[in-house]
C-alpha cells in the first residue's frame, strides 16, 4: 500500500520501518526533519507537510498527546481535509476519548475513514513488530487495516465498532501499568526498610505470583535505581493517568488508584524527575519511607 | 519424619496429606474435630490437643490468624513450651511481623527450632503441592525442612536468617496482590461504563500485558461477578493488607495503595459482603461508578 | 457607575441587586432572559446580548464554567472585543487559573482593563451584601473597582497584581471547604455507627474546636441528611475541585486529598446526586460506612 | 474532694493545678517522679505508686496512650484492683475504644466506677482551664464528676451512658483536626506555588472562611513553617489517627481521609520528624510540592 507516516519519535520509527521491511510504500513526517531522516535512507520517502503524507491508502499517526495530534488533524492541511475519500487515517497515538471520537465524525463527514489503532509495547517492541495492537472502528475499515498491524504488532483486539473503545481500553491498561508500578514501588520500599535485598524480593516474585515482563522490566528498573534512559517518560505517563480519569469521569466513575499515581507522578515531578521513565514513582515511594 | 501439623483449614488440609503421600508420619489437630477427621482415613493420627503434634521433628502450624497462632503457641500446654529441643516449629501462617519475631525468640529460649515459612497460592496450588514457599530462619533449620518445604511447594524461596523477613516478603506480596485486584476493579468498572464487554477486555489484557495467573483468576471473578464461594475470605484479605501496613509502619514506610485497599475493604464489610472472596473490591468500585 | 452585568444565577441575582441598591446604573445580561426580568423590575436595563452590556464603566460576569465565560468573552461581540478603552472587567466567576490569565492578556492587548474577583459565599451571602471578595489586578485598576465590591461585599482581599493569583486563592480555599465537609461525612458515619446521634456531635464540635459557619451549615446538611435544596450543586463543585487540581498540576503540586474529595464526587454523581448539594459527599460517606 | 491524680505531662500538670487551685486536696504521681516535685510545691502530696492515689473519692489517669494507661490500670496494685467501691476512676486520655470499653467492665466488676472524659484543648487551654471535657458513663457518675470537670473545662458535653462514646468523639475530633491541617498544608503548598505569600493566605482564610482557632494556629505553624517546640508530637497525633482508624474499623466504617493523613505521618517520620509538632504533615505537603 502507500501509506503516509506522521511521527517518527521513539515509537514510530520502529513501527514505521516495519511498515517499510513489509513492502509499503512510505512517506514519512516528522516535525523535526532530522528524525525522518534515517528512514530516508531505508527508502521512505520524507515529506516537508503533513498534508504530503495524506496521498495514498492510508495515512498513521503516532503522536506524543492530543495537541500533537491536533496540530496536524485539523485545518486546511491538516490529514482530516488532506486525505482523499476511501483513504483511512490510522490513529496509533494514545489520546483522549474526546479527540478519538471527534476524529471519527470529522473524518466519516469528509468521506474519509477512521481507525483508532493505540498499542501496547515498549520501543523495543515496536521495533521487535511485537506490539499488541487494540484496533476499533468499523468492521470493513479494519480488515482493510489488518494487514499493516500485522506488520508492526504480534496481535490484535478489535474492541468494537466504535473508534473511542480502543482508546478507553489503552488508557484503562495503561492504568494499569501505572497501578502495578506503584504498588512494586510501594513492596520494594517496605522489604527494603525490613533489609531485603530489593534482587532477591524481585527474583521471587516475578517467578511467584507476578510472572509478567511488564513487573520484571519495571521492577527491575525499581530495583536497581535506575529510572534512565527512558523507556516512557515521566510526563508522557502522568498524561495517560489523566486520560484515563478523563476518560472515567466522562462516565462518572471514580479511580482512586488512578487519583493515587497521579499524585505519586506530580510529586516526582516537583522533586525534578521529568527525564525519568514513569516508573520513577518507585523512588517517590522509596524517598516517602526515608530511602 | 514424625509431623505435628495444626490447622487444617482449606490451606492446611490440602498441605497435611501432601506430607502424607510423602511417606512422613502425621499427628493432626484441628479446634474443630470432625475436620481432622478425613485425614485420619488417609492414615494421620489425630490428636486431641496441639501439645500431642509436638512430639516428633516438626510441628506445622496453618491458621487463620495471629490468635488462633497465639492460642496454641503460649501456654504450659502450648507449642513453644511442648516442643522438645531440637525439634522445629514450621509456621505457615500468614501472621505479623511481631508475632513471628517474638515466636523465634521464645523458641530459641527453649532450646527449639522455629522457621517462619508462608506459602503463596490458592487451596488448589496447597492441594496440588504447587505452592511457593518462602522461608527464613538459620541455615541449619532451613536445610533440614527442605523435604518438606518440597513435599508442599513447587519451589522454596529463602529470605534470610531472620524468620520475620519470609513474613514482610509474604505480606508484601499478598499486598501487591490486593493492589492488583484493586486495579482490575477500578479498570473493568472504565471499560464497562464505555460499553466494553468485561469478559473481551479481560482476555486482552491477560494475553497481552498481564500474562500472569493472578490476573486472570481474580480478572475473571470480577469480570463475571462471582465472588462466592470464596477462594480467600475477605475478612483473611483485610488482616493481611493491616499487616503488610503494620509491618510497614514499624518501619515508617507510608503504604498509600495499601490504605486504598484496605479502605475498600470495609467498605466491603460495611455492605456485608464478609462472605464473599477478597477480590469482591472489585464490585466496590462497581458500585461507586453506579454499576 | 454605568455597568453591565452579565449572569443572573443564584449568586449573580443578589449581587446585581446589591449594585442597583448602592446606586448604579444596571444593563442585565442572562442568557435566559426569563432570570433577567426581575432585576428590570427593579431598575436595571435588559440586554438581548452581552455586548449590550459592556457600554459602561465595567461589566461583571458571575458564570457557571469555563465555558461560559469563554461564550460571552471571546468573538466579535464578546466582551474582550465589545470594552471600551479604560473600562474594566470584573470576572467574579470562578474560574480556571489559564482562563484568567488569558483574559488578562486579552484584555491588556485590547486596552481595557481586566480585574479578577472570584468570591467567598453563598447565595444568602451574596444577597446579604456579605461576600468576601478576593480581588486581584494591577492597583490602579483594583482601587477603581473598590466602591463596587464595598457594595456586593463585606471585605475584599487583594492577592497582588497578577489577576491569576485571586483565583488560585478561590481555587485552594473551595478545595479547603470541600476537605472540610468530606472531614464531616467521615466523622458522622464513624460517631453514628457508634451510636451518637448526628445532632449531637454537630454541636459539639462547632461549639468547641470548629466554630465556623461553614462547619455548622455543611454539618448541618449531613447530620439531617437533607441535600437539596442545592445551595450549591455537585456538579458546579466537582468543576471547582477539578480547576484547583488543574492549578496545582499547572506547577507541580499534589493534592491528594483533593484527589479523595473528587473521587467521593465522581462517586456522587454515579449515584445519581447530580441535584444535590455538593455536601452529598457526605451522604458516600454514610454509604460506604452501610449507612 | 480527695482526689488522685496520674499522669503530669504538658496536659496532665495544668489540669492537676486547677484542681488544686478549685480547692481539692491531690495525690500525685508521675512515672518520672521529678515532674511531680513542682506540684508538691503547691500543695499536692506525691505517689511513689499509683495506688497511692487510689485511696480517695476519684482518680484521673493523663497519659500518654494505651499502654501507659495499661500499665497503671491492671495488676495487683493497679487501679481498678486499688480503687475502694463507689470512688470513680476519670480517664482523661485518648484512648481506644476497645480499651476504654474493658476498663468499664473491670470497674463494674471491681465495684468502682468508670468515666470516660478525654479533652479537646492544647497545653495553654489545660492550664487556662479552658479545656472542652467530652464527658460518657451513667448519669449518677457524672453528675458526682461535674464539679471536677468545672475546674478544669470551659465546657462538659456529655455523649452517653456508654463510656466509649467519649472516646469515639474525642478520636472523631482528632481525625478531623488531622484533616484540617491536611488541608492547610496542601493549599499552602498550592498557594505558594502559585507566588502568593503564606501569611497573606492565611489572615485571609480564617477572616473569611474558616475564622476558627485552630486553622489560625496550626495554619500559623504551617505559614511560618515552625513546626517546634511540639504542642502536639507527630507520634501522638499518628497514635490518634490510629485509634480513630481502629474505632472506625471496628463498625465497618472506611475512613480514606484519615488513610491519607496516616500516610503523610508516616512520611514525616520516615523523614525524620518525631519531634515536631503533627502539623508538620504541612511540611510533607509542601516538600511533595518540591518546595
């Protein structure tokens, strides 16, 4: 297919070479050009606007938050007005439930189609073409779509026809993640005052009751201290929090562990942790115990 | 070898004939008889007080909590003053941090052994043998339990010479346990309010980020809402997060996720779910979203 | 004064009668106008738009939201664009920190002045001519505005020159209030479930360590149980609560205990409290206490 | 009236003077016995048990929590053992429920009397006798005890038959003073934030909102960040939130504000401050703020 790639940050360029390693056709932006660059030089095109990226099949968008998303949705030429009929813009970024659901209707007035595409992985596995993908949207839309989110994920969820549910269902995993990173957090700082090695107490349970990469790397990292370089930076994660409240309160329901992070992840970032990955809040916990 | 084994409760029972089949001689006590019984058939001898379990290697205890502990423990008759020198205490129980160092102090004042030796898993893994046993005392104690530790458990985790180090691991984990369940809760409560099937959003999750058996156990309770027959009573689970909190602040660690769950808890309690299993926190934060 | 006054709710009815009664010359802006016919009664011209209303000395605008004030604000005929040179703004409403200091650099490009008063008080307080004004903007602007807020108020409080600072002092002191009453539904579900009558213990406390008002009024509310009628509604506290955290995220300040405070409001309205008065956090309270 | 008096720390020693000062003869005791010696200067004789000072009509006990209680309340010499029947045992301090609700029964037994009558007042409201007296036990008993709390309190309020009642009211009390100074603490760290003066804040909220002493004095200590010498220690405080969250969890009753104060103590101990006054939780807010 020919596809249009906008977002070459440390999880699009992975996703956007698999593209390439599967025989598409790809021009590439990315706002600073720099970063487009590389894929230059793998045989993706690189394109100076937006709307450049919005002249074939299908056009992604793997963007850091809502704002970024908007700059190149909407206005003249911006992907909603640029993509011809038929085509469909793939929506990969984590955002909110609001901006997901005001795509799809903007893009079914124009003719084109809308896909919310978010995923689960760390870069590696956006390199690795191992994320999971939670794809929703209609159901002819996605079956076109499935064979470039084989190309870049291991699997993928259809949650529904309604874009906006695959994007609550990234945001409540998300939560997730940010739920079990505090409570690592809090474990290893009450074994450690107890004077357990904090290896030793990783080692059991992540081969115990908790045999999950996600509480291995992020327990790891909690650990060993060691909260750089970035997996997922600290302001990136303290917006999924908000998100996914946003996306509760919009239904009235209350997330007092989601309240709870996100407290955890101001707090660090008042102590100064911005370059941090988000699992920084395992020190917040360490430093509130006296560590 | 010649057991004592106190307690045979849905853990305890499953516990006590693994060491049978493991050819080991078995004396049983349970408070209430008729218990006790099924296990005589399979060929223990049932005792008439816990003083009668203390007369051979090892005496396990397997209670509720730190009374029922405490009630056979202390005393002329009790476990501490019964147990010839020599012979060890294996303490299963989930129990404080306090009691577990007062019982190793009053049995090495005895001239008996004691190892502090909590299990994760369910009945089924106490039952199938498949438990984790995490276990701390001296070295010459652990070494001469280890056939037993391997008669119960799939694999032994060793904490340290201190016995109370195996129960602030065991607390620690039954918390990030709690946490766990919390955040299942709080995130099936989200994805249902935006009209996400609870059975669908459980399956991606546990294939995906979560692959890990507790979250697809206690997923699947909250998912259908069935909380009964309980695997792990509620009023057990609350003693357990008070102690992880207890042991913490001993040692002035706040434990902020652990005071959430516990708050939801008694919630619980309050609504008169007390029969229900300790993930029924998962239709607490059904109701508060108006589910 | 020539002044025009823009939203005629609970509390902007009292305090345009308190202008007309002090003197001033009135044109009434509500966007239902049925609410601005009992002010013409009584002296005041009604405006069919809000541009109407800014032809004077100073326009108020005493609004629900956000949006409400960014409806009569921005545009060709909104206020911004409508003041003449000289004439200032007087934003009562309370309102997002961003919002104010948007509306002062607005304000300041299209050289009219802008002037912050957010207000302490009910709408008894606001017939009464007793609110607290909290004022903020540069002095020259401010000690023009001074006769007008002697006529609405009891005493003002000037924050500085920055119009921003008034509101984030409105901002934490509704946060304090909205602690205060979540402290109040907590401690009557614990005293009534020991048996204490509500009445009873209300009296206590605001006779002894709490003798404000606002404890009497809101721990009247819920000792009686009686939430309605609103004198001030869930929703439009919820919307506070929400700003203060937006203000404290703005610099990197946890609240957590206005994270609680949301999350029992969240809990409120998923219950169906939207009606009620914003102490109905109380009633949670009560509920998850099984009362 | 012969009266025994245990117990002359910060609040005890002002209370036995106004006791002596009302005309009532007084027997002393205090487990430091120097700190007895100056009331021997004004007319007291001093104990060197505390059954010494059982041998009048009434005995106050003002200390420091269970244990100390417990210690002088049990055993042969103790005092229910040593009060004659129909003299009457005034238990001053904060205690548990549980254990005011044995000591009730044990003077039952023992043919003595049980009051309970914990206080609401710092050091300067003891020696002032300005004390508020929340007064429980049968009616007989406490009309025999008026005349004492007259001499000691501004006010008696009397919460039942049942002595416990005093106890919950008086740990209701606590828990929201801990929820006051919560609030302060964490509007001050906004406000701050925000460029806005502490002082400033402060005049302005206890002239307006909240015009009670306490949010000027702990406010006071927030503002100006002088968290010594201790009116009220931190682990006294911690103890209270503690008792408050057990009589809580005793009826089923979640108490997450006083969850959270309990986390933000801990924090202040973890980080070093015992010997401040509790109100340094005002202090954790604004170090989380990175203030």
């Amino acid at each position: 297919m020919n596809i249009g790639f906008i977002g070459l940050g440390k999880m699009g360029r992975g996703i956007a070479e698999n593209l390439l390693k599967a025989g598409h056709a790809l021009v590439v932006y990315n706002r600073t050009r720099a970063r487009a660059e590389s894929l230059g030089t793998k045989g993706a095109s690189i394109a100076v606007t937006p709307a450049e990226c919005c002249k074939g099949d299908a056009v992604f968008t793997m963007l850091a938050d809502d704002a970024a998303v908007e700059a190149v949705a909407w206005g003249e030429s911006g992907i909603v007005a640029s993509l011809p009929p038929g085509a469909v813009h793939i929506s990969l970024s984590t955002i909110s439930v609001t901006l997901s659901t005001r795509l799809a209707e903007a893009h079914a007035s124009a003719g084109s189609e809308y896909v919310a595409a978010p995923v689960f992985g760390r870069p590696e596995a956006a390199a690795g073409a191992k994320l999971f993908v939670v794809a929703a949207g209609p159901a002819a839309f996605l079956s076109r779509c499935q064979p470039l989110f084989d190309a870049i994920g291991q699997r993928t969820y259809v949650t529904g026809e309604k874009p906006a549910t695959a994007n609550v269902v990234k945001l409540a995993g998300n939560f997730m993640l940010g739920a079990a990173v505090e409570s690592l957090g809090e474990a290893f700082a009450l074994v450690r005052k107890h004077g357990i090695a904090p290896a030793q107490f990783l080692e059991l349970i992540t081969s115990s009751i908790f045999p999950a990469p996600v509480y291995k790397s992020y327990g790891l990292q909690i650990a060993e201290e060691k909260y750089q370089p970035a997996g997922f930076q600290l302001p990136l994660g303290l917006k999924d929090i908000r998100l996914a409240m946003a996306a509760a309160e919009a239904v009235n329901v209350p997330l007092p562990l989601a309240s709870l992070v996100r407290d955890q992840m101001i707090a660090a970032l008042a102590r100064g942790y911005h370059e941090s990955d988000w699992s920084v809040i395992g020190k917040i916990a360490a430093e509130d115990a006296g560590l």
